[in-house]
C-alpha cells in the first residue's frame, strides 16, 4: 500500500486539496477548527508530512503572553501554584502560551505595584496575588486603561476597573462552615 498523499488527507479531513496546501505552506488563511481537523485526520491515516503540518499550524498560531505575580518564592503553596500554572499553560497544544511566573519576596505595596506595571509591559493579561492596597489598586487600574486584563488570584483586589477574582466565594466558604458547624 502507498503512503497517503495530500488527496488522500484532503479526502479524509472533508476539505479541498488546496485547503490542504494553504495549511501546508503557512499562509494562516485556514480558519483553527479546519486546521484542527486536517491535523486530526493526517494522524489517523498516518500522512507522511505530519510534522510539517504540525510546524505550519504552530507557525501561525497566536502567543499568548500572561503574566503571574505570586508572593514569596520561599513558600511551599506559591512554589506549587507556580509550578501548577506553568504545566497548565504547557498543556495547551492548541494554543502557543508564554507564561511568565513571578515571585515577589518584598510584599510592600510599592513593590508589587512596580512588578505588576513590568508584567504589563510584556504580557497580553496579568493575574496577581496581593494584598489589598491604593497603590495595588492604581497599577490595576493602569494596566486595565492599557487594555490589558488583570486577573485577582486567591482573594478578590478592588479598582476602580472590575477586577476578575479566581478564587473560592467567601460568602459560600462561611455560610458551609456555618452549615457544617450547626450539624
């Protein structure tokens, strides 16, 4: 039997041979869920130029830079969650995500402020763990007038911009210890 040719991975993956071949020489006019699907099915008919493909699909896909500012390095939890975000944005094979992790050992206000304002010099979004302070609020603030996301890691930060917050509701935790504490 003969190896699979690009018709062959055309038919297969229900697109056009030139469909294929837009893919193949990197012009980035093949929408993803296409890409997708002819990558899917040149690895189910085992199509010889796999890793050619899989190089222009990378080549035209967007990076993602995110910017992670967590506290003291020195820290077990912190190492970990750093550590964990930074498989997480390996993970992603449809997607090419640098993520920066930064630890911050001085934790006054000044400090982090001026480390979130670098994360946003190089980074599309910024998620941070901080204590809640003006000076924090106002580098938000900056970051987020610039277009660039900031994310509230663990506990819920304050701006005059909405803040998005990952973290666990504090108004749930206590009502279920409350709940808990009355059984």
């Amino acid at each position: 039997m003969s190896r699979p040719k690009i018709k062959d991975l055309a038919s297969a993956a229900g697109v056009s041979v030139s469909t294929v071949n837009r893919i193949l020489s990197g012009m980035g006019t093949v929408r993803k869920p296409t890409q997708d699907r002819v990558l899917h099915a040149a690895e189910a008919i085992g199509f010889y130029g796999l890793g050619t493909l899989e190089n222009s699909i990378a080549k035209n896909r967007e990076t993602h830079r995110f910017g992670i500012l967590l506290l003291q390095r020195h820290r077990t939890f912190y190492r970990d969650l750093g550590e964990a975000l930074q498989i997480a944005a390996n993970g992603f094979s449809n997607e090419q995500i640098e993520l920066s992790v930064e630890f911050s050992d001085e934790l006054s206000p000044e400090s982090v402020a001026s480390r979130l304002m670098c994360l946003g010099d190089t980074c599309d979004a910024v998620g941070v763990v901080a204590a809640e302070h003006p000076l924090v609020s106002d580098a938000i603030d900056t970051l987020m007038d610039k277009g660039i996301p900031v994310l509230s890691l663990l506990s819920s930060l304050t701006a005059k911009n909405s803040v998005s917050y990952i973290g666990l509701d504090p108004w749930k935790v206590g009502r279920t210890a409350a709940w808990r504490l009355r059984k």
